[in-house]
C-alpha cells in the first residue's frame, strides 16, 4: 500500500495548512502523458512510471521530512504521438498556464519547493519553460523541472549503448520498466522500429544531426516509426526491469535528500554557495 500521508490530497485542509507552512515545505507534481506507446504498453506508461516512482522514493525519505506528492496530470504536451490513435494532447500554452496558476496557488498558500516529476520526454523544454515563468512570477518558491531518465548514470552500465542513445520510446527501457512496475498490462509483441530497422519508407536525421542530443531535429513519430516504437523491444525483461527501477529509485532518493537538506532557494538576495 502506498503511503497516503504523502499524497497533499489525502490531507485534511487543517493538516494541508500546517505542510504549506513548514520550512522547505516542497510539492511533488507527477507529469505523465496520455499517448501510445507502441502495441504493446499502455498509454499510460508515461504516467505510471512517474507515480510509482515517485511514490516508493518518497516513502524512502525521513518522515521528518515536509515534502507531499500532489495528484498527477496525466495529460500533457505529445503532439509527436498525434498520428497514432489514443494520443490526447493538451497544447502547449494550456499546459503552461495550468504550472502557473497551480504554481502561483501553492506559492500564495506558503509552498517553499515545488518539483515538476515528468516522465515524458516530449514536454522537458516546455516544461523548464514553465518553470522558470513561474519561479519569476513567484521569486519565494523554487521551481525545479526534472526528467525521470535524466542524470541516472547507471543506466550506463544496464542498457546497450546503442539503446541509450536511440531507445527513445516503447522500447527495451520502458518496455523492461513495465515489466517490473505492471507487468499485466505489457503485450507480448517485441518489436525493433526505428533508427535501429530503417525501412526505406521511413527517414533518419542528416548526417551530424539526431534526434535527441547536441543538434536534434523536431522530429514525429510516423517519420521514424510505423509502429510507434523507437528503439529495439526485444531485449526487455524483468530483470532489467527491477534494476532500472532500483537505479532510478535510488538517484531520485539521493537528488530528494539533497534538496531537502539544503536552503535553496535563495531569498531575499541572499547569496547561496552552489
């Protein structure tokens, strides 16, 4: 069973007051998405793998520690997945109003930190984007925009290079994931698509251009994909599945005791040694 007295939602409003008010009181806002995720995992994927994460790392933490997950938003910005049935995308301007105004609520009410927990790739720029609109219209309250996969560097010593750099959507990563987290809802099918097939009918970035990285291209999926998968699936399984999740558990428990340990942001002009 999760622990609920994490969730801000399952506060009362007396209690919620109290958390608003504590010194470094910091919010956790999941970011998820609703779009495919090749044949074989759900829609949700991006969604479930930011509140499940995020829930065992925060049951991790000292109880002594003010930090609450909020409810998850399990819509947001994948226009690159519009081709595909089942992708429902918020715009870009909606999504970015919707961090303003729940962010300058929290701020109103006291909120010190507030962390934007995403999980889907495509929304990492509009996102930090966001975040620093936010953190000028609230100079209070420290905004942190965060990418699940980012800064995990022991993903380097579980997946393939090649799958590092290119595995970019349903593939062995995700697909391994899933495993772990719920496996009753991943399909059999393995699919390879992508980079790593190049059909003739389907494009690659010119030469010294990618997808993601130094010089990306803004790229959609059905240019790259005719099955919504970027990357190779065959090589997942559970056991990398279990280790993924213990590596990004333990990054995110680690990046979380750091913040919540430290006096950031800085107020007031006060100077604060990085």
């Amino acid at each position: 069973m999760p622990n609920l007295s994490r969730r801000f939602d399952c506060l009362s409003w007396p209690v919620a007051s109290k958390a608003l008010a504590k010194d470094g009181s910091t919010f956790v806002w999941p970011f998820g998405a609703c779009e495919q995720h090749g044949p074989h995992l759900p829609l949700a994927t991006d969604n479930l793998f930011a509140e499940r994460i995020l829930s065992t790392v925060l049951d991790r933490l000292p109880e002594e520690f003010p930090v609450w997950m909020l409810p998850a938003q399990p819509l947001g910005f994948s226009p690159e997945h519009a081709s595909f049935p089942g992708t429902i995308s918020l715009s870009a301007p909606l999504l970015l109003q919707l961090v303003m105004e729940v962010g300058q609520e929290l701020a109103l009410e006291g909120a010190k930190r507030l962390v934007l927990f995403n999980a889907h790739g495509g929304q990492i720029g509009l996102l930090q984007s966001a975040a620093r609109q936010l953190r000028a219209s609230c100079p209070s309250m420290a905004v942190l925009p965060c990418f699940l996969w980012s800064g995990v560097e022991s993903l380097k010593e579980l997946m393939p290079p090649v799958e590092l750099e290119a595995g970019l959507h349903a593939a062995m990563a995700e697909t391994s994931l899933m495993l772990s987290l719920a496996p009753e809802l991943v399909g059999e099918e393995r699919l390879v698509d992508g980079e790593h097939s190049s059909p003739s009918q389907l494009a690659t970035p010119p030469k010294g251009w990618s997808l993601e990285g130094s010089a990306p291209c803004a790229w959609l999926t059905e240019d790259l994909s005719a099955s919504g998968v970027i990357g190779d699936s065959r090589g997942a399984n559970l056991s990398l599945g279990k280790s993924l999740e213990d590596a990004l558990v333990a990054h995110w428990v680690n990046l979380f005791t750091n913040l919540m340990t430290s006096k950031w942001p800085p107020v007031g002009g006060e100077k604060v040694d990085i």
